[in-house]
C-alpha cells in the first residue's frame, strides 16, 4: 500500500514536471529584428575593430629594425545579419581601416579596405537561455590605398606592410567579435531573471529547447513559471500539448512575434485569486449621496433591515472570489468571466460588522489587451449584466428584482475600477535587460494570443 502510494506520488509530481516544461509562449524573430540589431550594433562594433597592431619588423640592410604601426581610424560603413538555416545568423561587415606606419625618414597612411564574415551559431542551454558562438570567421584584406599620391614609397614596402597588418590583424578582428558575442550571452541571461507581477508575485521565463531557424526567423519555445510566494503556480496543461504557434501568425514584416497560450492566461488569473488580489470590500458613507450602501436604503426595500436598524449605519460589500477567473479567447474576442461571493454587512450596536445576507454573483467582462514597453495589460469593461442569487439571509425573505438594482449599480464600478488597477499593472512579456516592445499590435486567436511588435533598446 505504502509502495503503491510512494509511486502515485511520484507520477504526480512526474506531471508537475513535464506540464512545467512544456511552452506556454513562442518568442519568433523575424528579418527585420536583425536589421535592427544591425543598426545599433554598428557603432559597437566600430569600437571593438580598433584594435593595437603590433610594429612591422623589417630589414634595413643588415639591420632589422622594428616600426611602429597604428589603427587611426576604423570606420565601419556596411553591417548586414542574416539567418543560417539549422545554424543562427552570418554577420558581414566592410570596414576602411586608416593605418600610420612610422618610418623613418617620415610617416606613411594606408586606407585598408576589411571584409569580415562570422558565422553565429545559435544553441540552448540547460539553464534555459540562448546561447552564441563564432562557429567561423575570417577577414579578406583587399589592396590597400595611400591618400596622398605624392608619396614616393615603394610598392614592394606597402605590400610588406600589408601583410603584417593582415596576419596581425586577422586573429585579434574575430577575437573582438568574439567577445562582442560573448557580451550578448551575458545580457541574453537575463531572461530568466524572476521580474515582479505584484508584491507577493514574480513570473520567470526560460526557453526549453534548441531554437528552430530557417532562413526568414528564428522561432524559441519559451517556458513561464509565476510564484506566489516563492512557491510556483502549477496547472495541468490542456491535454498536455505543447502550444505551437503558426508559421502565419502575426505581421512577418514586425521584429518580433510572440504567441502566448490560453495557459499563461489561466496561471496568472489563478495566481491573482490566490493572492487576494482580486478581492475588494465596497463601501458606503452616510453622508453620501452618490453611494446609497447605507440601511436606510435597505430598508425602503427588505422591510427587516429597517425594522433591525432603525439608525442609519453604513453597508458593507465585502466580495470575493469563490472561483479562479475564466479568461476566453476566441478570435478577435477576448472575454474573463467571474464568479463573486458578496457578503453584505453592516455595523451592529457593539460595532461589530454584522452579515445581513450573502449573494453569488456572475459577471461578464469584455477584455481589451495592449502591451507597454515589456508588459501586456488589459482594461475590461462590462458585457452584459450582473447574475445575482441569494445564498444566506439573517434579514428574512428578500426580493432580488428590488434588491438587484441598488446592489449591481453599486458594485459594477468598484469592481471594474479594481480590476483595471490590476490588469493595468500588468504582466512581464518574455524579454531581456532594457529591450521594450514598442509599435505593438495585438490579436485575439482562438485560444491563444498573438503579438507583433518592433523592439527598442534602450541604455
């Protein structure tokens, strides 16, 4: 018996497991994500090509002497990425190199013309972040030039000084573009860095398994966990089919596409009942005219509530989530259901609340989604009206055609206003340090969730 429970366990947890690893979020870069990451890596990479070339030896008679030789200026004018199939991205870049080479009796300028290629290789690491590699790379020298015509040196001494600067220079030019790469594996980790949803709450993404390249994108099937309290917040996924995201989902012309799973949805709204975060208490003042939450009200309209306070006193709305929110996605129509438990209380004479009655609430609510900077948020707003049935009552009979109106006019605005706080704070979209999404444009599928946004980085 003990066996067969042990094992029950275990496959239980077995579940946990593999449920956790399967994506819930397609992160796919397209074309014009390396286009831009060619813009801004431009400048980077200019720095790191002006790199210290060491001095030309040469033989002057029988005298070897030793000659100074420095990079002035390495000027990148082309820088092109594009993607390998089954590899990750070729980098091509043409760079003019203006070289002094102090020799005696003076000085001489080369303009040297560079062709660099890498090749980029594109893994995934256990620790579930993306990983780079210069697979290959090497530099084509092209004949170099002198700006000034006038100058009387040789062009057997240009040819030998060439040739120094292109043995010299083609090692450490691959080395600096290594360590440009290695730079990107540092802040590509952060991915998986916790980020906060709420005071109590973080989400953390990693990708879980090697990225699927072809020729127009690269597609990453990312996993994300949300904890409540250090502890994370596990469902089984739907039959237990990893989400896949279509290759004609979203604007191929966008950087980036990201598809999130109904899945993602239901972990957060379950996460947000469990922290208490959707619960709210309505409250009414006496001497407000604009909140009629007070026993006098009542009482025009549940005759025992006048009968038991014939003071005025303040009314109550706690609410509650009896069940986890239902978010449903249907194409161009996103929809959250709840289902609320209101106790209505109010102040006895020893000033202890005092529950008149409780009711089972249903609400519809409209879902619109739009995404800041690295967060998708959302605003609701009424579909339809409120479902309300009566579950206790210490105030006798009650009828909810009179009731109905004073309860729904009261509590649909503080709900939405509370629930547009929370889904206005937003959740963390899967990202690196200091990348915002930005041009974004959301679309409703059928049970899953599709982004097509540029990118921006920003310092």
């Amino acid at each position: 018996m003990a066996g067969a429970c042990s094992l029950g366990l275990l496959l239980v947890l077995l579940v946990a497991v593999v449920s956790a690893s399967l994506p819930v979020a397609v992160v796919r870069l397209n074309k014009a994500a390396l286009n831009y990451v060619s813009d801004i890596g431009k400048a980077p990479l200019q720095r790191a090509l002006q790199v210290t070339v060491s001095d030309f030896l040469h033989r002057s008679g029988e005298v070897l002497q030793s000659t100074r030789v420095q990079i002035l200026d390495a000027r990148l004018h082309r820088l092109h990425l594009k993607f390998i199939a089954g590899l990750g991205v070729r980098l091509t870049a043409a760079t003019n190199f203006t070289v002094k080479v102090f020799r005696v009796p003076e000085p001489m300028e080369l303009m040297l013309p560079v062709a660099l290629l890498a090749d980029v290789h594109v893994a995934w690491d256990s620790i579930g972040t993306l990983v780079l590699s210069i697979s290959t790379c090497y530099s084509l020298f092209r004949p170099a030039g002198m700006p000034d015509s006038s100058n009387s040196t040789s062009q057997e001494l240009r040819d030998l000084v060439q040739e120094h600067i292109g043995a010299d220079l083609s090692n450490k030019l691959c080395l600096q573009v290594s360590g440009l790469v290695q730079d990107l594996n540092v802040h590509l980790g952060t991915l998986i860095g916790l980020t906060p949803v709420g005071p109590e709450s973080q989400i953390r993404y990693s990708v879980i398994s090697a990225p699927t390249i072809t020729s127009n994108y690269m597609s990453v099937d990312v996993r994300a966990i949300l904890f409540l309290l250090g502890k994370p917040i596990l469902l089984p996924l739907h039959g237990s089919h990893p989400f896949v995201l279509p290759w004609t989902s979203g604007d191929e012309g966008a950087m980036t596409t990201v598809g999130l799973s109904q899945h993602l949805f239901d972990c957060a709204l379950l996460m947000l009942q469990k922290a208490g975060s959707l619960n709210l208490e309505i409250t009414g003042q006496l001497n407000s005219k604009n909140n009629p939450l007070n026993t006098s009200m009542l009482g025009q309209l549940i005759p025992e509530v006048a009968h038991q306070f014939p003071e005025p006193m303040p009314v109550v709305l706690k609410v509650q989530l009896s069940a986890t929110p239902v978010a449903t996605l249907h194409t161009n129509n996103s929809t959250l259901q709840l289902q609320p438990f209101i106790e209505v209380l109010t102040a006895s004479p020893n000033s202890a609340l005092q529950l008149l009655f409780s009711l089972d609430v249903m609400v519809n609510l409209n879902l619109q989604l739009s995404v800041s900077k690295a967060k998708l948020r959302g605003t609701t707003s009424m579909l339809g009206g409120v479902q309300l049935s009566v579950v206790t009552s210490n105030v006798g009979a009650i009828d909810m055609d009179q009731v109905y109106s004073l309860i729904s006019t009261v509590f649909q605005k503080p709900l939405l206003d509370h629930f547009n706080a929370l889904l206005g704070m937003g959740i963390a979209l899967p990202s690196v340090l200091n990348l915002h999404y930005v041009h974004s444009e959301v679309s409703v599928c059928e049970g899953y969730v599709v982004i097509s946004s540029g990118l921006a980085y920003q310092h």
